[in-house]
C-alpha cells in the first residue's frame, strides 16, 4: 500500500508546485503547463478509484503529521465513500476547467492558472481533512483564489459579485470556527485531550450536548450558505453571471458540493439529535422542497442563460438535501450521486454557456434562437446536456433524482411528492431556453457564420458526455463505492435495522 | 428460456446501432441518403425478424406464470433496492414488439418517399430508429423503472420528432409542449413507483405483481392511490383527458412520425401499462373505474372535435385520442385483452390513415409547390376528389376507416365491439357501465361519421386545388403505397385475431394473453353475455356504422365546399368544436400564465431581488455602511468635540457607578 501512504500529502501539495511552475513559466506557456499540471493531478488521484476498498466505511489512505501538537491540531487526512467522489470530481474538473479558459482568459494568465492550481489543492483539502482545524483552513484557502477568479477576471459586475461572494461564505463560516472552537475547548475540557481530531470530536460529542443546538446552526449557516439553501441563496446567480466560465463551472460543480459535503461529513453526524429533532427536521426539508420548486421556478424567467443555470443548480442542490435529511439508505445514496452528476451536467452546462459566450458575445438567451443547424454539434451536445440536468433515464441526472425521491418517500412522503413535481418544472425551464437558443428561426444574419464546436472544445464536452451516460446507465461502480460510508451514516442515526430490513409498509390484507 | 427467447436482445440493439449509423452520418455525411435509408429500414426489418425468433420460441414454449426474464446488468443497486437492467418476455410482450417492429419497419420503409428532399434526412432516420429502440425498451422492461426509461425516452424522440423542423417556432412549441405535459404524466408514474417500493420492496414486475394479493387489501386505500397515480402516467402518455391537448399540436411532425409515434405505438403505451398491471388495476376497481370513465369521456369528447376538424391530420390526431379513450375503457372494464386487442387492429388501420394522408399531404405539397401557391396543403377545404388521381391510396384509406368506422368483417368491428360488450356486460354488475357504454356507442356514431366526412372531402366530389394544380396531382410512388397495401391487408384481417365468443375459433389472443392476465381474474366479475345479447350488440354495432356513414354521406355536401382561403368563419357550436372547446386557452389562462407571473413578477422580481437582496443582504451592508459613517463622523478631528464627548462619557459612567 505504498500508493495509499502517500497519495493524499501528494494530492495536495502537487497542485502547489504546479501552480509555483505556472508563476515561473513564461506567460504564454503558463496555459500549457496548468494543464500539464491538472492532468498529472487527476492521473495521480485515478488509482484511487481501484485502491479504493468498497467493503469499509472506514476512513481509508489515512495520513497524519503532526502540525501544531501543543493545541491538539494534528494535519490528518483520509477518505471515505462519500469524499471519494468529490475528489475525483475535483481533480477531473480542473484539467476541463484549464481547457475551458484557453481562448477565454487573455490577461494575467500566469496569476489565473497559479490561482486554479492553489484553488485545487482548498477543494481537495476541504474533502480529505479529517481534523477540523485542517477542515477550516483549507475551507477559508480555496475562498481566496474564488474570490480573486471572480473579482479579476468576471463581468462588469465582477466586484460586487465577489465581494458578496466572500463575505456571504465568510459570515458562514466565521460562526463555524467559534463552533469548532468550543466544541474543541469543551470536548478537551471534559475528556483531557485536547485535539481537533475528527474521530475525537465525534466519539465524544455526548458532552457538548448542552451547546448542541447552537453548534449545528453555525454548523447548519456555513454549509446552507454554501450549498446554497433557500433562502441564502442570492449571491450564487450574481456568482455564476459575474465570474469567467472555469469560475463558474468550479463554482457550480466543487464548491456547491462543500455545503452538503460538510452536512454529510459533520453537521449531521456531529448533532443528529438537532439535525432529526421534528422541529428543525420540518424546517430543513420544507427549505429544501422550497429551493427545488422556487429555483426551478425562477430559473424559468431568466433571460440570461447562466442565471438559469444557476438557479437550477439550487434547484439540484434541494434534492441533495432533502435525500441527506430523508437518511435512507437510498436517499443518502442518491444525494451523492447528485452530488456527483451536479458536478458533471451543471459543469458541462456552464462550458456551454461559455462557448455560446465567446461566440456571440451575449449570454441573453433571446439573443439566439435556430442555431442549431449552423452549429449542429453543439446543438446536439447542449441537448444531450440539457437532458441529463432534466433528468432523463439513461443519464446520470435520473439516477440520483430517483434514489432521493424513492428513498425519501417513506420518510416524507408529502414532501417527497411535492419534490417531484420538479421534475416538470426542469422539463420547463430547460426546453424552453433549449428552443430559444438553438431552435426557432434564426433571425440575426452574424450567427449564420457561426463555428461549430472545435477540437479543443470537444476535449472538453465529450469526457463529460461519457460520464454523463456511464451514470446514467451503469451507476453500480459508484453506488457500490458509496454504500458502504452511506449505510454507515444511516445507521450510526437511524440504528442497524434501518438499512437492513427491506422497505416494506403496505396495509396488511384484512 | 428457449435458445431462441435469449436473442430478445438483439431486437432492441439493432434499432440502436440504426441510431448510431445514422447519427454519425448526420454529422459527416448528411447526403448519404441511400446508406442512410439501407441503414434505418434494414436494422427494423431485421429487428422484426428476430422479433419472430423470439415469438415462435414464445409460442412453441408459452411461459406460465413465470415470464422469461434476461437479466442483462445491475442497475441501480441501493440497498434493499435492487433494480436490474431486464427484459421480460411473456405474452404481452411478445405481441407488443411484434406490432412495434412490424409496423415500425412498415413505416420507415415509407419514410424513405416521405422524406427523399428533406435535407434532415439522416437525422430523421436517426431519431426514428432511436424511438423504435426506446419503444422496445418499454415494451420488454422487465420493471417499472426500465419501462420508464423507455417511457421517457419515447417521449424526448417524439420532442425530437415534433419539432423535427425546428425552425417553425409554432412546430418548436409543439415538441415542447408535448414533452412537457408528457412529465405532468411522468409525474405520476414516478409517483407509482416510489409507493410500490414502499409497499413490496420491489420495483420488479415479477416480484410486484406475484405478492401484490398478499400485500394489498381489494380496494384498499394503497393499491387504489397505486394505479391511479400510474394511471396519471397514462393520460400523459396516451394524451387522455385532461393531458390530451399535446396530441393534435404534435401533428406538427412528419406525417409518418405522426403515424408511428403518435398513432400506431407511443401513444398506446399507456393502455400497455395498464395491461401489464392488471392484477394492481383489478384489485382497485375504483381506480379501474377511473381509467375505464376517463376513457370512454375522452372517446366522446375527442369525437366531437374532431367532427369538426378541417386539418387533415387534426382529424385523425382527434380521432386517435378517441379511439385510445376506446383502448382505456377495455383495460378499465378489466377486458384486458380486448384493450390489448384494438390496440392492435388500430395500429394498423391508424397507421393506414396516417400514411395515407401523409401520401395525400405530399401530393398537394408537391402541386402547390410547383405553382408557387402558399396554400394550407392539409386543409380539407384544399382538397377534394383526389381520388381521380391517387386511386391506391383513395381505396386502401377507405378500407381502413370502414375498419375505424366498425363495419363487419373489418378488423376495428370486432376490436371495438370487444371493448362495447364487455362494457355491457358489466352493467349487470352495476349500472354506471350501463352509461359507460352508452357514450361508448355515440361516440362510435360519431367516429363513423366524421371519418366519412374526412374521406368524402379529401377524395370525393369535386376537386378544390385549382386547375393548374390538378396537372401536378398524381399517386405516390410505390415505396410509400406499398406499406400501405401492408396496412390495408392488416386492416381486414386483424380482426381474425379474436373473434367474438359466438363465432367459430374465437378469443385467440385471449386465450394466449390468459397467461399474463390470470393473475386478475381473481378479482374481477366473470363476464358473461347470453349469445342473444350478443348477437344483438354486434347487430347495433353494425346500425350505428351505417348510421354514421349514411348520415355523413347524405347529409355533407362536399360540392358546396369552399377551398379554406374563401370559407366564411364559423360560428357558434361549430366554432367552439372547431377551437378545440377552448381547452388549451383555458388551461393557459388558469395554469401557465399564472406560473409565470409567479416566477417572474413574484419570486424572481420581489422575492430575490426585492426582499432577499434587497433589504435583507444589501440592507444589511448599507446598515453596515451607515453606522460605519456615524463612526466616521465622530473622527472628526475636533479636541473641542472629543472633548465633549468624554466629558459626556465621563458623567453617564460616574452616574451609573454611584446609584
């Protein structure tokens, strides 16, 4: 297991020295060497997916080094079925994500790629740290080069964007440290050790019982802020329209995931007593059942492409969190793989947006209309894409969907079915934008010379359209790393028999 | 499973690689007609010969009880949910894909006339052969979740298909709207699936339907909110009241789309759904009233409109709903094999009509194509007497709607007089079927009459196109009227299938479908009519196909006819009939409209950009703002205002210290 002792440590400080290399390199090679970089990063992280033991919960290629032992903060990092997929998810995006910006960034391009290469290494870092302090530096790491990706190299707006796109972040997570910090202090104080260890904050939550309430809701603002929920949601279509293409497919596809990642990973493990208590529970899921209907409402009405997308996303992200606080076995199951499929569909969504952009110089969607047969393979690829976000059997938007609705039925079932009626509403509003994108009669004679997708471009759409169909059609290698961390979490709150016994609730026969 | 059973596969893969050809093509060699063509209609005629592999394995080694299952991989493994991409091959399934490819084959082999100078040639075929594939899937899933991926991806063809040419923003719409309220129905069938997840554990038709009889009680609350939310699924995808109103705008495809997609297979999923979960539907006979209600209401309410109608295709599109809401009131009787049975007989007499006005359409597109004129080519009015000139297809339509119309010895009598006679004879049970098959036989006088009224204006009287037209006006070639002939052979003789119980070798498909519906038997009534009675139902059967086609043939007078560009607007009933009874503006006034003022006006406008960004967000920055200039203020620099201060300051602490 050579590979599994240090494949983290070099997960993460790979993309550093990258991102050093991009700094040294004269600026017009500065492109080539990120992706060279992005590309060496996802070969690393590809084992993992082999490396990885399906048949454990546990936290597996475990690393620790002390860092600063005197305060109990040891720099300890590991992965489980739930951080898997993240990873591979980030260290995918990024080689796209460096294609995606080739023709699109045209100034200070050393600073960008250096940028997105320290962003990596805050994404990845968020995922695998499994002490808490290592948590919150990393979570407040990869907030600066988003904040910089955005205030430098987005729209006209780009400031106020960024601006409310740190401090929204920043509030959040401010209340989490003082979180930490007690949970810290008072788990110290009543067990001796001192330590921001995950496992030894979660063995030992019991005696923070009295705090618990106040806990998960900095816990609770943080993450909801993050994912976005409703009603915290406003500064994510102002962050999608302002920042460049990469921002906000990154943006859209790593970052949104951090929120439920972190529900997933420590608000509810930490305080299931808070996190199921009927009270907050109501509140959570009428949030969530209200972020899929409203966000997909809205996204009906917008007349800038990324705007909808964006408030698709806090659509998508709706279903995540009504699937995580349903904790079925399904349910959880299928957050994360929307957690995944988000990140491919929203990610390829916002490529699209961007090449539409570069072309056209527009994102109003009014502004297009019948291009499809100037510019049939981008057409067929935005449907293809538009599909899977509509959540069409056969591609990875059904699959998660259908979990989390299935699996949170028996928990929910009103809740459930008002979910549902998602379904409709994203058939709505992405046809419609379909149609007036690339259907209808083309009426603005420059679209006539439209080009058609590149090879570059292709490079960029066509892995994504793979995985898009790979889920859709042969989840099992995802879903079987998945369960094992999923089924664990259920049970740790729900007890052994909640994933055991078959789900079976009908009226006996009288 | 017999060898043969086990190349089930196969039917379905090769529509697929059709797909893939032809997709490619579309990209690299959009002029490939020929290697397209050779493709698209080889891959069905192939897959329709391994579907009669399969058939003869079926019908050597008839499954009992158990269907043959092949289980191809692990879907969706959750858990205690284990969902497995499966085919299931019993009886039911068997006469599906026959109808699927047979007719699928038929049609495209149409196509090829149809379509020749269309320059979306490839994509075309692409799509149909796409659709013919998802149709598969659907019929030969072995649970409800791989029916419903076909179930979805029929409909996103059918999208493809509709709005085929796209740059027509009202053919655009068309496409759509139909996916759309097809999800309003998808809905519902998700609905299904995740109750009857919680209620067996199971998602499979095997597992389903085996301990549904344990798990249920007869009626029970369960097992009724079951089939009515999957019945939802079927208004959408059968287009019955209230989701019926995509149908006639999905005329905007090409006419064989709308023969194969919209007539012949897709829309006919519904009544399948409801065959393959019969033991769910007998054992909620409210809900099986619902389906059986809904269906006869629609069958009389399309009828009415499309009385009407004088697009062509509007006629026939209305008349498919009907005559689906036929379909629906067999299953819903619990007659699911006479359902199953006029499924049949209409794919092919429906498909006939399709074609063959698709043939017509073409015809007049040419004529007036080459006299320049912008004229309606599938409005009725525009027509008129072509029989002089397109004999074939004049003769071969008019066997299909006395087919339609119910007149004896034509497949559609029998099919519907199935559906009729088992409506009545229920009624002794109770006397709602008695009223069921009431409407049942009025709206059957009204399919026989405006079937006519739609031959008699198209091919009979004088001709309407305007003389320079008449020149270009002549049959189409072959490669289009001989599935036709096909059809028009089916037409007559579908019927043989399953004759009635007073004539000799009758109820064959009911016998062979006894297998997969036994499970319901249980639960319903025997149906039993004394062969007087039945007698006498067929004789009124036959007097109401008279009726209609007499009384339209006597009373329209196609001479008086104006051709539509100098018709004077209706008025009154014939104008409400004529606008549909107002169905779709009244759904756009009280649904869509109201959706949107919401999204846009309310939560977009006031409650993100007015409350939450607003005051909330950057009220909250301008607050920051402001308390940060008070502060500003005070650093004014001034000792003499410092000073104040701190003598202030001083004095409140001094005082609250010395209480």
């Amino acid at each position: 297991m050579i590979y599994g002792e240090w494949i983290l440590d070099l997960l993460l400080a790979f993309p550093v020295l990258a991102a050093l290399a991009v700094l040294l390199s004269p600026e017009a090679a500065a492109k080539r060497v990120a992706l060279v970089g992005t590309l060496v990063e996802f070969l690393l992280s590809v084992p993992l997916w082999w490396m990885f033991d399906p048949g454990t919960a546990a936290m597996q290629f475990q690393v620790t080094h002390p860092w600063i032992p005197g305060w109990g903060i040891m720099f300890s990092l590991g992965l489980d079925g739930i951080s898997l997929f993240m990873v591979l998810l980030t260290t995918f995006t990024m080689p796209l994500a460096v294609l995606g910006s080739w023709n699109y960034i045209k100034e200070k391009q050393r600073a960008y790629y250096a940028l997105l290469l320290v962003l990596t290494t805050g994404m990845l870092g968020v995922f695998v740290a499994l002490d808490l302090f290592v948590f919150y530096v990393f979570w407040e790491i990869m907030l600066i080069p988003m904040y910089f990706l955005i205030g430098v190299w987005g729209g006209p707006r780009r400031l106020y964007a960024a601006i409310k796109f740190f401090l929204f972040t920043f509030v959040g997570s401010l209340l989490m440290l003082v979180a930490i910090l007690v949970m810290y202090s008072v788990v110290g104080r009543a067990t001796g050790e001192y330590s921001f260890a995950y496992s030894h904050l979660l063995d030992n939550v019991g005696s923070v019982e009295r705090w618990a309430f106040w806990l998960f809701g900095a816990f609770f603002l943080a993450f909801a802020i993050k994912v976005p929920m409703f009603p915290f949601h406003t500064w994510l279509p102002d962050a999608h329209v302002e920042a460049p293409t990469a921002g906000s497919v990154i943006l859209a596809g790593i970052l949104l995931k951090m929120g439920t990642y972190g529900f997933l990973r420590f608000a509810v493990p930490f305080f299931p007593g808070v996190a199921f208590h009927p009270t907050v529970q109501t509140v959570v899921v009428v949030l969530a059942v209200t972020g899929i209907i409203y966000g997909a409402l809205v996204a009906m009405v917008q007349p800038d492409f990324k705007k909808l997308v964006a408030y698709s996303s806090i659509s998508h992200l709706g279903f995540v969190m009504l699937g995580i606080w349903a904790l079925s076995l399904q349910s959880v199951e299928g957050a994360i793989i929307i957690m995944i499929s988000h990140g491919i569909s929203t990610g390829a969504l916002f490529f699209l947006a961007g090449m539409l952009y570069e072309r056209a110089h527009t994102r109003e969607i009014a502004a297009f209309g019948g291009i499809a047969r100037v510019v049939p393979a981008l057409a067929a690829t935005l449907t293809i894409v538009s599909l899977s976000s509509i959540g069409l059997p056969g591609t990875n938007g059904f699959i998660g969907e259908f979990l989390v609705l299935v699996g949170s039925f028996g928990t929910f079932p009103w809740a459930t079915v008002v979910a549902a009626t998602g379904v409709i509403f994203a058939a709505a509003y992405l046809l419609r934008a379909l149609q007036r994108l690339i259907y209808n009669k083309l009426d603005n004679p420059e679209h006539e010379r439209m080009r058609d997708l590149s090879a570059r471009e292709l490079l960029v759409l066509v892995p994504l359209i793979v995985c898009i169909l790979w889920i859709g059609l042969y989840p099992a290698p995802f879903l079987r790393r998945v369960e094992a961390s999923a089924q664990a979490l259920v049970e740790q709150i729900r007890g052994p028999e909640a994933t055991t016994t078959p789900a079976r609730a009908a009226e006996v026969v009288r | 499973m017999p060898a043969s059973v086990g190349w089930v596969w196969l039917v379905i893969v090769l529509p697929f690689l059709g797909f893939l050809v032809n997709g490619t093509l579309s990209f690299v060699r959009p002029d490939a007609k020929r290697v397209v063509s050779a493709v698209g209609v080889g891959v069905l005629a192939l897959s329709f010969v391994v579907a009669l592999v399969v058939t003869g394995g079926v019908v050597a080694h008839p499954p009992h009880g158990h269907p043959y299952v092949l289980t191809l991989w692990s879907w969706m493994p959750a858990g205690s949910l284990q969902i497995d991409a499966a085919l299931q091959v019993d009886q039911l399934s068997t006469v599906m894909m026959l109808v699927v490819t047979g007719i699928s084959t038929l049609i495209h082999i149409f196509s090829i006339g149809y379509m020749r100078e269309d320059p979306g040639y490839p994509r075309y075929f692409a799509y149909l052969n796409l659709f013919v594939f998802f149709m598969l899937i659907l019929v030969l899933g072995a649970s409800f979740p791989v029916m419903f991926v076909g179930w979805e991806g029929v409909g996103l063809c059918s999208y493809l298909l509709i709005g085929f040419w796209y740059e027509n923003k009202p053919f655009a719409d068309a496409g759509k709207k139909a996916f759309i309220m097809n999800r309003i129905g998808d809905f519902g069938f998700l609905v299904a699936m995740f109750m009857i997840f919680h209620a067996t554990g199971s998602l499979s038709f095997v597992t389903v339907f085996e301990e549904a009889p344990q798990l249920f009680a007869v009626g029970g609350t369960t097992i009724t909110l079951i089939t009515l939310a999957l019945f939802m699924g079927c208004t959408g995808k059968s287009a019955q009241i209230p989701l019926f109103t995509w149908l006639p705008d999905a005329m905007a495809g090409p006419t064989p789309v709308s023969a194969l997609i919209h007539a012949a297979t897709m829309v006919t999923a519904g009544v399948y759904l409801v065959a393959r979960a019969n033991v769910l539907f007998a054992m909620a006979p409210v809900s099986s009233l619902v389906v059986a209600a809904t269906g006869a209401a629609t069958a009389l309410f399309a009828a009415t409109i499309a009385v009407k109608q004088w697009d062509i295709k509007k006629v026939l599109a209305y008349s498919t709903i009907s005559q689906l809401g036929y379909m629906f009131m067999g299953v819903g009787v619990g007659a699911y094999a006479a359902g199953i049975f006029h499924l049949t007989t209409h794919a092919f007499f429906k498909a006939l009509l399709f074609l063959g006005s698709g043939s017509v359409i073409h015809a007049l597109h040419h004529a007036f194509h080459a006299t320049h004129r912008h004229d309606d080519a599938q409005d009725m009015r525009n027509m008129g007497g072509l029989r002089r000139y397109m004999p074939w297809t004049a003769a071969l339509m008019w066997i299909a709607t006395l087919a339609i119309a119910g007149v004896p010895g034509f497949s559609g009598f029998f099919s519907k007089d199935e559906i009729l006679a088992m409506t009545f004879a229920r009624g002794q049970e109770a006397g709602v079927f008695y009223v069921l098959w009431i409407v049942g036989a009025v709206a059957a006088l009204l399919t026989a009459f405006y079937m006519t009224r739609m031959m008699l204006y198209t091919f009979h009287g004088p001709t309407r196109t305007g003389e320079e037209e008449e020149r270009h006006l002549h049959e189409a070639p072959w490669v289009m009227t001989g599935p036709l002939l096909f059809l028009g052979i089916g037409s007559v003789v579908a019927g043989v299938l399953n004759l009635p119980a007073v004539l000799p070798g009758s109820g064959w498909l009911h016998h062979f479908l006894e297998p997969v519906t036994e499970g319901s038997t249980a639960y319903l009534p025997e149906f039993h009519l004394a062969s007087a009675t039945e007698w006498a139902l067929l004789g009124l059967a036959t007097l109401i196909a008279a009726a209609g086609i007499l009384g339209a043939w006597n009373f329209l007078k196609p001479a008086l006819l104006q051709p539509a560009s100098l018709a004077t607007p209706e008025s009154g009933l014939q104008r409400i009939l004529l606008r549909k009874w107002y169905v779709d503006e009244i759904y756009d006034a009280l649904v869509i409209r109201p959706i949107m003022w919401l999204s846009e006006r309310t939560f977009w406008k006031v409650v993100d950009v007015g409350v939450i960004d607003g005051v909330l967000v950057n009220g909250s920055a301008k607050t920051a703002r402001a308390v940060g200039w008070i502060g500003s203020r005070l650093q004014s620099g001034r000792v003499a205002t410092y000073v104040f201060f701190f003598v202030l300051g001083s004095i409140l602490v001094l005082r609250a210290l010395l209480r």
